[in-house]
C-alpha cells in the first residue's frame, strides 16, 4: 500500500457496507455495540510509562511482578539460611532473564508507539472485526471518503485486555479515526501507527498490515474475519 487511495474493486473483495455490517453483527454478539473504555494518562500530555496500555506494551506489570519474586525469595532465603529451596526457585534467574528480555523488546516498541501517538496523520473509516479462529481484533482501514463499495486500505491488530476482560479496550465496531504517525502518500506495511478514535489513543499490537485486493492471501485473511458467528 503506497497511499491513502481507494482500490478498484475486484469481484471477490468485500466492500465497506458489507464489512460495516460485519462489524456491527459481531459487536452485537459480543455485547460491544457501546464498548466501555476505561481512561488513561494521554500520551501527548503524559510520560509513556504512566499510559496503561504502554506500560502493558513494554511487559513493565510482568516484570515487576518477576523482580518481586526474586526480591521475596532473597529475603525468605536470607532469613532461614539453613532451610532447603524447593527446586522451582533455581530457575527464577532464568526466568528473569528471559522476561528482562521481554521488557526490553516490549520497552523500545512502546517508546516508538509514543512517539506515532504524538504526531499527526490522515484521518480514515474504519471497521472493527474480530477473527473467527482467534477473536483478535483487527481494524479495516479505509480512506475517510470511502463509499459503500470501496476496498481496504490497510489492516491494523489490536492489543486487547487479559483473559478475564479480553475486549474491555476496544472502540466502537464502525467509525472514524486519525492514524497518527502516519503519513499520505507513502503508507507503508510495518509503518507503526496509533489510532486515534473519540480522543483516545487505542494501541496497535504490530505494525500497519496492507491490503491488495488482487492477493488471494489478503483476501482470506479478509474473509476469515467476517465469516458468521
């Protein structure tokens, strides 16, 4: 995808009508048709560790919890010196290690995400669907000017709650949004963007996916996620 121009569309691609009406059919079952969203620090105005959906982005809950593990186990082991660990405890340097790496990762993509939220970019339609074999949710982008027969444009996933409330940070299933970080022309696949919908940041879990509507991939990706309930 090199611009923000709607795509010829082909026979076999669905347009925006068809996937709204996806969106919205899916929303309903899934009670979303009004979504609550809980608030959070505005990235533009606030430190990125102190944006909920960043710190989660960059593992920091995760972490904390490891290095209070170890920080506990320390303790116990300093005070009862003479008492044999269990052998899971051998294994905590380990695990540490390997979530430090996480945090690292997870850290230096939430920093890219801050800086995408802070700056502007185009304003487009969006669909919101979930997929059929995972429920992960995914935005269909569109130009902001589409009409019922337009094509994608691109496709954004999204990072969603924990298992116990795995929808509870989803926008509405149809609306309108502004890809800040992006830039028209020259909308790149992998290009991180944030969008904004309602005045709310919503954060990506990868990078801007592009659409072609001659692709047979792209398509039954497209088609995956608007099969019926």
């Amino acid at each position: 995808m090199t611009s923000f121009q709607a795509h010829e569309r082909q026979e076999d691609s669905p347009g925006y009508a068809t996937l709204a009406d996806a969106a919205v059919s899916q929303a309903v079952y899934r009670g979303l048709e009004a979504p609550v969203v809980r608030p959070e620090a505005d990235v533009r105005r606030a430190a990125w560790w102190r944006v909920r959906g960043l710190r989660r982005a960059a593992q920091l809950p995760l972490l904390v919890l490891v290095l209070a593990v170890d920080a506990a186990t320390l303790l116990v082991k300093a005070q009862y010196p003479g008492v044999d660990a269990p052998v899971w405890i051998y294994s905590l340097p380990l695990l540490t290690v390997f979530v430090l790496g996480l945090a690292v990762v997870g850290g230096r993509r939430a920093l890219r995400m801050a800086g995408a939220a802070r700056r502007t970019g185009p304003r487009v339609r969006y669909t919101l669907l979930h997929s059929y074999v995972t429920e992960a949710p995914w935005l269909v982008l569109f130009a902001d000017t589409a009409d019922d027969e337009a094509e994608p444009l691109g496709l954004l996933p999204l990072r969603y709650g924990p298992l116990r409330d795995r929808f509870r940070e989803l926008p509405p299933p149809v609306g309108e949004a502004v890809l800040a970080g992006g830039a028209e022309p020259g909308m790149e696949p992998g290009t991180v963007v944030v969008p904004w919908i309602d005045g709310r940041a919503y954060w990506p879990e990868s990078g801007l996916q592009s659409f072609e509507p001659d692709n047979p991939r792209h398509l039954r990706s497209l088609s995956e996620l608007i099969r019926p309930e």
